[in-house]
C-alpha cells in the first residue's frame, strides 16, 4: 500500500516536469556551470599533491614550480567561485519562473471550479496548495535539481580522481559506499514518515487559522476565544512534536554519516601512513587522498539530505496534482451558440438536481418565464430557491433536464456570455479588498467612471458614497467588514446595474434593508427592471406582491404559480404564507 502511494507521489512530481520544458537551454547553462565548478574543486587536492611530490618533498625542491602551480591554484578558485555564483543564480531564477507558472495555472484551474468544488474544497487547504505547496515544489527544481548534478558529478569525478591516484586505497575506500547506502535506507522510511506528519499537521493549523479568522466576530460573540486559542495550541503542540521529531532524525542521520566520514579519514590515515613509510605511495598522494574522502562525504550527505527535499516536493507535487487532476463538472461548449441581442426568456424543463448523490434538492421542476416579466420567487428555508438560482448561473449543472434561455440550452452558451446576460445580487454578498468603485465595477476596466456613479445613484447610495471620507476610493477591507449590512447590498446592487445584464436576479438582496431604504431601492430598480427579466427571491411578501408572476416553491417543487391575486383566490400554500405573514405586511 505504502509503496503504491509513493509510486503515485513520484507521479505527480514528474507530471510537472513539462513546466521546466520551455526552459531548457537555461537548465543546460546550469549543468555546464555546475561541470565546470566541479572540476576545479576536483583539481584543487590534485595541484596541491603535484606541488608536493614534484616541487616540495624532493632533494631539491622548486620554488619556481610552486609559484606556477599556486598562480593556476589560485585562477582555479576564482573561476570555482564565479561558476558557483552565476550557476546559483540562474537556477534560482529558473525555478522561480517555473513555479511562478504552476502557480498561475493552478489558481485558474480553480477558478474555473463548478461550486460543488468549493463545497468539498477547505479554503485553507486551497491557499496553502497555491501558496506553500508550490514553493516546496520550487524546492525540487532547484535543490533538488542543483543536488543531483553537482553532487552527483562531483562523486563520480572524486571516484575517477582517486582511481587515477592509486587503484588499492581506492577500492579501500569505496568499502564505505554500501555502509553508507545500507544507512541511508535505513534511515529513509522514518524521515519520509516524519516528514508527512509534519506537513499535514502544518496544513491543519493554517486551515485552523483560515477559519477562525474569518468567523472572528462569530468567536467573540459566543465568547469561545479561550475554546479556540486551546484547540490551536493542541495543533501547535502536534506540530512541534512533529518537527521536533523530524528534526532529531535528521540531525542523527547527518551526524551518523560525519562519523562515518572521519572513520573513513582516519583509514585512510592508517592505510595511506602505512604505504607512504613502505615507499608504495607519494606523501603528496596521500594529502590527496585525505581531501578526496573529505570531499567525498559532503556531497554525499548533501545528496542524502536531498531526500528531505524530494520527500516534501512529491507530498506537495500530489496535493497540487490531486487539485490540477480535478475537472470541472461545468465544461464550456466547444462550439458556443452565439447570443445575439438576447430578449431574457427563461424556461426551466423538468430539472432535477441534488447537492449530494441520493438527496434530491429540485424535483421536476418546470416554467417558463417570458421576456421582461417581473417575476418573485417564495417559499420556506430550503425550498430551493437559493439553488435554481445557482443553477441558471451555472454555478452547478441539473443532474437532468435542461435550462434554456431564449430558448438555447444554457450548457450550449459560452460562460462569458452567460454572465454577461445574467447578473445576480447573492444572499451571500461578496466584496473584495480595494476601492468602493472597484468593487461597483468589478475591476473591469471597460467600465466607466460615469457608469459607476450611475450606478450608485440608481440604488440611491450616491449620497452616503459621497459623504465616505474618500468617497469613491474609500477602500474597503475584505467582505467590507468596515461598512455595514445595508451598505454592502446597495453595493452589491449598484454593482449588478454597472454591469447592466439582460436578466437580473435578486436573492434576499433587500433583507437587510430598512422599508425606506428598500421602497427607494425598488423605486431606483423599476426603472431598470421594465426593460429586462426579473428574478427576486424574497421571503419579504411586500417585496413582490406586484410582481408579474410569482412561483411558490416547497420542498423542491414549483407548487403554485400566478400573480398575487390570482394565488390568494387559490388558498393554498402562497394563501398560508401571506396570512401568516399578515403582521409584517402590515408594517
Ligand atoms: N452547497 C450546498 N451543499 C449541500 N447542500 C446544500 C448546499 N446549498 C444548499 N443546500 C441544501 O439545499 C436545500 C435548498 O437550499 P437553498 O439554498 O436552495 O434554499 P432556499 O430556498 O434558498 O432557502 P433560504 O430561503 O433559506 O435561502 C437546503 O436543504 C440546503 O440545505
Ligand atoms: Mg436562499
């Protein structure tokens, strides 16, 4: 089981890889960088080993030779630490572009969710994916990447190197190869393990965080900060433990592997002392061999601690991946009819849908809406009303049966056009952190200043805007916490007349409004709302009493249909709701 997962892990690392493609000839300049550092770390010992057997250690030594050999010593480490600068930067900004890229396509790709995503999607979840998990990603590119060639090379040159000096010691010295790998393995499933809990327990707290942030008002309120900051500290002490834990593993390893490394050293000592005093090998040889097994153990410790890195980039390649592998139940046509001129017919046929499979939410629902009508839509919490609106947007598909407008099934129309023609003012209102106009206008830059405070006049909040400290560019802070209920939905409204759809639909969007405030917003709609089709969910009754038609919605049924008078004069369920509301419609 373990196993497959982790077969799946690589997977989705590798399924990245096409977004380093365009950047080849960059990964190439890296390798030949790293080439180049490698080779003059390598024929560092070496110069020094020549410099010894040749010049020093001889009846006559050669003060002459030692100068020219330190002058090539020294043009070597210049060259060294250029190839390792300039090698270090284009890496860096390599993987930085290719994450940059994956982090763009994975924000769009979720952005183009149906709902339903977002209903099994925590939003926490979600911004680490794009947030932290890409920059772990960005970890395998370059790391990961810089690592494996530059450590990699530089053993297999150190192999060669010490091969060339004498072919014994080194095959002494290669004995150590199979300790350190049987080490490694060793050590590989507990990091591996350790590391997962660490990064799990991580993305809890910032889902924890995400929530309770938001819903800060809400905390307060029940007085649950202490409830809270308790839940947060147990998934802080979780974390802790898991990295105190991770950490401590992987300060063994590494000390395990420095152990093994001076054990190696001091064999070589024994070994190499031993063939130098029995004349076998040069003193200068055996300098050489010394650095060689130094310089040998630090890339393999790097190489080894490399694992880390992969470890983590494949858990985040896969949670990325899982996200990136998710496709959108709300497909776009492939070849979209083209809307010309739409006059805002609305005919729902026989849909049915459901939230969770086996839980059906509209049943058989059918009507049809003419072009320009004002039509209210009522009934009980959970009737559905919510939802058929949803479904007109598109936000959610029918499980059967087809919506159409102007008699084009909406699945058969582009989503730009779709939402180009139906605008909706939600329960739920959604501002943005920016100016009061960008959030009139949507950020859309093809709406003009002029239409924006059109806007705002129409539903009235032209005033109240004006007398904001900046008015227009007074900036609002996420949701627009900082003005109030009211507020926010003649904003909401304003919005939805900037952007002037042919079909308008108002869910609850007055419920927050004072009966001044919402009759001077009706007054400042029904201009707007002759010439295009009205939707309004109301539970208010007042508020669509002289609608052109009204559809009464229980439990996932269309059960009534008419005007005002017409449904009184049939005393069924809408003849209920209007007596029972018979106080506030008085008010
Ligand atoms: N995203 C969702 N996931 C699962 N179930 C949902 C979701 N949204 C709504 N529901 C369920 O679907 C049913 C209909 O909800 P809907 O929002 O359409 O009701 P409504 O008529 O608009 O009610 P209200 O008057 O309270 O706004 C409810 O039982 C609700 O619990
Ligand atoms: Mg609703």
């Amino acid at each position: 089981m373990k196993k497959q997962g982790n077969q799946n892990n690589i997977h989705s690392l590798l399924r990245l890889l096409p977004y380093a493609r365009p950047y080849t000839v960059q990964f190439l300049g890296v390798f030949l960088l790293v080439v180049i550092f490698n080779a003059t770390s390598v024929l560092q010992p070496y110069l020094v080993k020549v410099a010894i057997d040749s010049d020093i250690s001889v009846p006559h030594p050669n003060l002459h030779g030692v100068f020219i050999i330190g002058g090539i010593y020294v043009g070597i480490v210049i060259l060294g630490v250029f190839s390792n600068i300039s090698q270090m930067l284009l890496l860096q900004y390599t993987g930085q572009r290719v994450i940059r890229q994956i982090r763009i396509e994975l924000f769009s790709h979720i952005e183009h969710q149906g709902m339903d995503f977002f209903d099994h999607h925590a939003i926490g979840r979600l911004v680490t994916n794009i947030s932290s998990d890409t920059e772990t990603v960005s970890q395998f590119f370059t790391q990961f990447f810089l690592s494996m060639i530059r450590d990699g090379l530089s053993i297999v040159m150190i192999v060669i190197a010490m091969f060339e000096l004498d072919v014994r010691i080194a095959w002494e010295c290669m004995t150590v190869i199979p300790i350190i790998f049987g080490i490694s393995l060793l050590f590989r499933n507990w990091l591996r393990n350790a590391y997962q809990a660490t990064r799990t327990r991580l993305s809890n707290i910032v889902a924890f965080l995400a929530e309770n942030l938001a819903g800060m008002r809400i905390i307060q309120i029940f007085h649950q900060e202490d409830q809270q900051a308790d839940r947060f500290e147990t998934l802080n002490s979780l974390h802790r433990k898991a990295n105190v834990n991770e950490y401590g593993i992987s300060v063994i390893f590494n000390r395990v592997l420095e152990l093994l490394g001076n054990l190696a050293v001091a064999a070589v000592v024994f070994i190499g002392g031993g063939a130098v005093l029995h004349k076998v090998i040069l003193f200068g040889t055996l300098y050489a061999f010394i650095s060689y097994i130094q310089k040998f153990f630090q890339p393999i410790n790097s190489i080894t601690q490399q694992w880390n890195t992969l470890q983590s980039s494949m858990v985040a390649a896969d949670r990325i991946g899982k996200v990136l592998m998710v496709e959108s139940k709300i497909q776009e046509p492939v070849a979209p009819v083209l809307m010309q001129d739409p006059k805002g017919q609305i005919e729902f046929q026989d849909v049915e849908f459901s939230y969770h499979q086996g839980e059906p939410i509209l049943k058989k629902v059918s009507f049809v809406i003419k072009p320009g009508q004002f039509v209210g839509v009522v009934g009980a919490t959970g009737a559905g009303k919510s939802t058929i609106m949803s479904l007109l947007t598109r936000l959610y598909d029918p499980d059967s049966g087809t919506i159409m407008l102007d008699g084009v099934d909406i699945r058969q129309m582009s989503l730009t056009d779709l939402h180009q023609y139906i605008g909706m003012v939600q329960q739920d209102l959604q501002l943005f952190t920016g100016t009061i106009s960008d959030n009139i206008r949507m950020f859309r830059s093809d709406i003009s200043d002029e239409t924006v405070f059109n806007a705002a006049k129409a539903v009235g909040i032209h005033p109240l805007i004006e007398r904001m400290p900046d008015g227009y560019q007074t900036w609002l802070y996420a949701k627009g916490a900082n003005i109030s209920m009211g507020e926010r939905q003649l904003l909401s409204f304003a919005r939805m007349v900037a952007l002037n759809p042919r079909v308008l639909i108002l869910d609850e969007a007055t419920a927050s409004l004072d009966s001044q405030t919402e009759e001077m917003v009706q007054n400042g709609l029904s201009r707007l709302t002759e010439s295009r089709t009205t939707l309004v969910i109301a539970h208010r009754l007042s508020t669509v009493r002289h609608a052109d038609v009204i559809l009464v919605m229980d439990h996932g049924q269309v059960v009534e249909y008419g005007s005002h008078d017409q449904l009184l004069r049939m005393r069924g369920v809408y003849a209920a709701l209007y007596e029972n509301a018979g106080v506030e419609v008085l008010a």
